[in-house]
C-alpha cells in the first residue's frame, strides 16, 4: 500500500517539479535554437540579436538554478500556485526567445521585464510555503538571512530597470550605441543575478555540512534521530558471555576410572538473565 502522508507528498513534489522545469527549458531552448537556425541561413542576425540571445540563454540557465536551489533546499506541499509559476515563466520565456530572434528592442526588454516579475512571485510563494510547514524549514530560512528579502527585492529592482529600457527603446529612434549599451548592460546584469545564487547557495550548504560532521547525526543517521552512545561499562567488573543451559561445557572431567566425559554447566540461581552480566560456576569434580 502506497504511504501517503506530509513528507511523501513534499518529497514527490521536488522531483515532480524540477521534473517540469527541465522539461519546459528544453523546450524554450528548443525553439530558440531553431529560430537562430533559420535566421542563420538567411543572413538576418546582427549585434543587437546576438546580445539578446545570448541574454536569452542565461536566462534560460537561471530559471532552471533558481528552481534547482529552491527544491533542494526547502521542502513544502504543493499549492495550485505551483502549478501556475513554471508555466507562467515558459510562456514569458517563449515570448522572450522569439523576441530574441524576431521582435524589436523594445518587446525584449518588455519580456523580460515581465519575467523578473514572474520570478518575484516565484520567490514569495516559495519563501511563504516553506515558512507554512511550520518546523520541516526553519534552519534554512535562518541559514539564507537576509537573501530572503533581497532575492523579492533584486527581482522587482531588475524588472523595473529592464522596463525602463523598454520604454527609452520604444520610439523606435534610439540610436545604435545606446541599444548595444543597453542590451550589454543587460546581459552583465543577468549573469551577475545568476552568480547572486551561489552566494544564496553558499550558506545552505555549509549549514549540511555542519549537520554532516556532528557526531550526533552521524549516529543518528544508522541508529535513528535518537540514538546515544552505550554506557562505558565498569571495568572492575567481570563480564562473562550469555550462556544457556542447554549448552555444556566442553571441558571433560576426572573420575576414578579416568575421563568422565561431559558436564552440563550448573548457572547460579541469583545470577541475572542471559543477555545481562552474569558468572557462570561448573560443578566441581568429585574428590578421590
């Protein structure tokens, strides 16, 4: 029978999304590649182009990062939210590539700018559910500090950065040095919130290792989370091996006419049960 219960369906939940994520990022990079590839034959990509895509393909790296650290590092039940975010992002990221590709300055920069928006509410809904399942992720949330409230923040600062290039791109006038500036400054931008991640990522795995190496999970990790280390036994006391009594001792005995053969061991009737210390006495030959 199928285990049902909290941390089945938080462990399905990583696998099942990271799942889709991978899933809708090939897809992306599929299309962008055949557009490129079409564009390629006919002579159509300048600078401009070649800025956006390759923008375009570091976005497509962060999205699947940036989901990557979230289900490693925070567990949580899934909502409709989650549902709604990746596919949000996969039709803001088609409309992005094929804008790399197709479309003017000025609705590149609209698409991405909605994609960092997208990517805000991608992070409050992931902070909020962690924060929801009560004592599965509060050494995490602690371990990432600040980087809680500035992910949301960075996110709404690029949206509005990038919307503003969109805005001084919409005339259709700028000139070229201004649209290269703008398109490479972008591109820095983006690489720099990706690199951001792994300053985030840092900290939750140095808060594993420290977990790693205490001894008290290492013991717990074979025994279960309450396992303690045995009691040093008294080495002034003598430890004999559990016996039973069906078992005889091996050592033959004397009589009159030479070896007797065999004697079955005799416990003592206080001695402790088997498994406990206990000392073990033969009977003693019979005297000539």
């Amino acid at each position: 029978m199928k285990r049902m219960d909290a941390q089945y369906l938080r462990d399905e939940f990583a696998v099942t999304y990271l799942t889709l994520i991978s899933i809708l990022q090939a897809v992306s990079l599929g299309l962008l590649a055949t557009l490129v590839d079409r564009h390629l034959e006919l002579d159509l990509l300048d600078v401009d182009n070649w800025l956006r895509i390759a923008t375009s393909v570091v976005v497509a790296v962060l999205v699947w990062n940036e989901y990557r650290m979230g289900v490693a590092q925070f567990a949580w039940v899934p909502s409709l939210v989650d549902t709604v975010i990746p596919f949000t992002l996969g039709i803001v990221q088609f409309g992005l590539f094929r804008a790399s590709v197709k479309g003017t300055d000025s609705h590149w920069f609209i698409a991405i700018s909605c994609l960092y928006i997208a990517g805000v509410v991608g992070y409050e809904n992931m902070y909020r559910s962690a924060k929801a399942e009560g004592d599965v992720n509060p050494d995490v949330l602690r371990a990432i500090g600040g980087w809680r409230k500035a992910n949301p923040l960075l996110g709404l600062a690029g949206a509005g950065l990038f919307g503003s290039f969109a805005a001084i791109t919409s005339s259709g006038r700028t000139v070229s040095w201004v649209r290269l500036t703008l398109l490479a400054a972008t591109l820095v931008l983006t690489v720099a919130f990706l690199v951001r991640g792994e300053a985030n990522w840092r900290r939750v795995v140095r808060l594993a290792r420290l977990r790693e190496a205490s001894p008290r999970n290492a013991k717990g990790a074979k025994n279960g989370p309450r396992a303690t280390a045995s009691p040093p036994r008294d080495p002034w006391r003598h430890h004999s091996p559990p016996t039973k009594s069906t078992k005889e001792d091996r050592r033959p005995t004397s009589g009159p006419n030479g070896p007797q053969g065999l004697r079955s061991p005799v416990s003592d009737p206080a001695a402790p049960a088997a498994g406990e210390d206990s000392v073990v006495r033969f009977d003693a030959p019979d005297p000539q």
